[in-house]
C-alpha cells in the first residue's frame, strides 16, 4: 500500500491530459465502504480496470475478492485483505490504507448515486481506451500494408468493440468476470424475464430456447415454399411487439414485398386480395389499422441484393440500437473475397456470422435454404446434412432448427395448417420438435393452443 499522497500527487499521473476523475473514484469506493450491498448495482458496470489510480484498481480488486468470497465488505476486512497482499505489510501501511478509507467515506456526496458515479468513472476509462486505440489506428495507416478497406474494417472493428464494452486490457482475470455474472444471476433472480433472451413470440420454442440467447446463430432452413421467411417476420414482428429494435437483410425480395407481408399477417387480410386488389371497406379498415401499428415497430430493412458481412456489420454499427438481426437467405450473400469455391464461401460466411452475432451481442437469424434431400426419402422432415452448401454451417450455428409442413407434399393430410419446427442443434437445451399452427394465405404461424380467428 503506497503512502496518502501518491493516491493524488503522484506524478506519473497527468490529470490535465489524461482522462479521469479523482472525485468519481473516490464516490464509487466510498459509497461501497459506507454501504456494502450498493456494489451489486455496479458490478457489472466496473471492472478494477476501469479505475486509473493504481491504489483504486488495488481497493476496488479487494472488494471483489471480498464479495466472491461472500464475506462482508467494512473497513475491517477491506484492510485485511488489502494490506495482507502488501509485500511488506507493517503498522505503518494498515494506517496509511485507514487514513484513506475514512477520507473516502468522509468524500461521498450521496450513496445512492454510486451508479452516476460510476458511470463517470467508466466514461473516462473508456475516453483512454479510445486514445489508445486511436494510436493503434494511426500506426496500421502508416505502418499495416494490408489494403484500406481492411484497415478501415479492422479500425471500424476496434471502434465498435470499445462501444460494446468488449475492449479489454490484455487478460481480464477470471475474478472480475466473475463478479459480474454473479450479479447478473442475482438480478435474473428477481426479474426472471431477463434470463430468457429474446422471445419469439411462440411458447413452445421459447420453452425449448429459452429465448434468443445474445450472440447466437440461429439457423431456420426449409426447402423453398415451405415458409422459412413468413416465420422469420412473425419471429421479427413479436420481438418487434415487445419494444425490441430488429434489423432484416432481405437478399431476395423487395423491402415493399417485405412490408406487405407484414401487412398480410397482421392484419388477417388474405395476401392474394392485396395483390390483386380485391379489396373490401373491411379488408382497408384491418390494413389500416395493422398498418399503424407496424409503423410504431423499430423494425429496419435493407434490401440491398448480394450483400457481404462486412456490408452488413457497417450498416448495423449505423444503428443506436439494436436487439435482433434477421438475414434472408444465407446462401444469397456473397464473401469479400470469391474463390470459385461455393462450400468454403458458405462455410466462411457463417463463420463470420457467428462472429457478427458474438460483436454485436445480439442474436443473428439467417435463413437457409434445403438440397432437395427430404423429396428422395419416404420420410421427407429435413436433416442437418439437407442444409444447401452447408460447409460449416451446422458447426458455426449455436440453433439449428427446420421447417416442415407435411400439407407441403400432399393436400390430404390429417395435420393441415400445421407445422414442425424440428430442433436438430441446440447448444443451450433439448432437441425435438415443436408444433405451431400455419396460415398460408395470412403468411401466418401461430401457437396451436391460442384463441385464433379471423377478425
């Protein structure tokens, strides 16, 4: 433990140039020391980096190591813990250390804004990372001899990582990750919502899922027709309904022919009266009302044809906010770089994707596209090696699921306007298979035990 005065004067510390706040340090120490259990409140915010006094970090490390061990947090232990870690720990150092911790018990403005306070002190660490960074981004420009586009992919990668909060400091210790999950699983305890992930809207899958985890893949495949982007928008259009910000790549069809989906399923108008214009006063009355409530979505599509991942990851950094992201098909995107080989294209695009999805916290729905597998067995329900191109796909997806509709293949079936949703990989729970309700007239699916009719 270093004396009192190199807490403030020390003079490797240029507090005119480098970015950071004494006051705000101390505020968030103190509030801890005068109210243990408010350290909860930021433990996922903080990590012992974000501190820019060395001593800070040293205080800070020994609150977490106090709250991992479950043991109380007061001057008393706090002491002990910090001056035992001390290589040489005398009188003279416990009373230097308590010296401080009365001063920074005495410092606290209130304790009940330790989140303001931390919240300061996290956007000066930020700021220095970004100087860093920025550094880091001058020296590729003079020194890197790949190409611009891939400095500015790669400087563009830096940036929006920082703004995730992904930009660590080397190693992080596995004690502060620690601290933050345990939090995290305190806070799902009492709001047991928030563990669920994004919901889909249909409570068997979400049963199955537990919700769209962040940084998933999820992978819907179906052969052509069946209904793999009807699903996706209703998925998109839930989430939507939930106050949830959802990005669509439509590859194949317009963004118009995407919205006047929306409109079909929402407003149980039949999509072949909008296309032929056979409307009816009621028919303009549900489309208008279904309309509105469309518009008041955070829902953003791009239609851009034969986009990249790269294209999208730009124009998915454009976003403030974002929950989920919904690509149409996989097998229509294209690599930055073609080598002829459609299997290792594919097998690069999805690994990419995952990547995208694990960047930007958010889950990633694309949908792919079947070989024609299923219509050479008696049992036509698709597997993982039906997936088109596959490459890597089933390995890079965290869910895989297909859909399958047996009125696809035959008119006289006893399942009508039914639909399995066939879960073939599935990192976080079971297998099996789901059944929903299908209106293809609507582009509808539904839970097969909701009240459902026509209005």
């Amino acid at each position: 433990m270093t004396t009192h005065s190199n807490f403030i004067e020390n003079s490797d510390y240029d507090i005119k140039r480098i970015p950071y706040s004494l006051e705000a340090e101390m505020s968030v120490l103190g509030a801890i020391l005068i109210s243990p259990d408010v350290y909860e409140e930021i433990a996922e915010m903080l990590s012992a980096d974000d501190f820019y006094l060395p001593n800070h970090r040293d205080i800070y490390d020994s609150i977490i190591n106090l709250y991992l061990k479950s043991r109380s947090i007061d001057l008393v232990t706090l002491l002990d813990n910090l001056v035992s870690k001390s290589p040489h720990p005398d009188d003279s150092a416990r009373n230097t250390a308590k010296e401080y911790f009365m001063r920074l018990s005495d410092n606290v403005p209130v304790v009940g804004n330790i989140k303001e306070y931390a919240g300061i002190v996290k956007e000066k660490s930020l700021r220095r990372k970004l100087i860093g960074i920025s550094n880091d981004i001058v020296k590729m420009a003079y020194e890197d001899p790949s190409g611009s586009d891939i400095i500015i992919d790669r400087a563009e990668q830096l940036i929006f990582a920082l703004n995730q909060g992904a930009i660590k400091q080397d190693f992080v210790h596995v004690k502060h990750i620690m601290a933050g999950v345990f939090a995290g699983i305190h806070s799902m305890e009492s709001d047991r919502d928030a563990a669920k992930g994004i919901a889909s809207g249909f409570s068997g899958i979400d049963r199955t899922l537990v919700g769209m985890s962040s940084g998933d893949l999820i992978v819907i495949g179906a052969r052509p027709g069946v209904g793999k982007t009807a699903f996706a928008l209703n998925v998109a259009m839930n989430a939507a309904a939930k106050k949830k910000t959802i990005a669509i790549f439509e590859l194949e069809m317009t963004k118009e022919e995407i919205v006047t989906r929306f409109l079909t399923s929402e407003s149980f108008v039949d999509n072949y009266k909008l296309r032929t214009g056979m409307l009816t006063a009621a028919d303009w009355s549900k489309l208008t009302e279904a309309g509105s409530r469309i518009s008041e979505c955070a829902i953003y599509i791009d239609d851009t044809p034969s986009m990249t991942v790269t294209g999208m990851k730009a124009k998915l950094r454009q976003l403030k906010k974002l929950d989920l992201v919904i690509i149409d098909h996989l097998q229509l995107m294209q690599t930055d770089r073609g080598n002829g080989n459609r299997v290792q294209e594919i097998s690069d695009i999805s690994k990419n994707l995952k990547i995208l999805a694990k960047e930007l916290g958010v889950p990633v729905i694309t949908c792919a596209q079947l070989s024609r597998g299923p219509e050479s067995r008696d049992n036509k329900r698709p597997m993982l090696s039906d997936l088109r191109e596959s490459g890597s796909i089933e390995q890079d997806a965290d869910v895989v699921m297909f859909l399958y509709r047996d009125d696809y293949y035959k008119e006289s079936v006893e399942k009508h306007n039914r639909a399995e949703i066939i879960f073939s990989k599935n990192r976080h729970g079971s297998l099996g298979t789901v059944e929903v309700g299908f209106e293809k007239k609507f582009g509808r699916f539904y839970d097969i035990d909701e009240v459902h009719k026509e209005t």
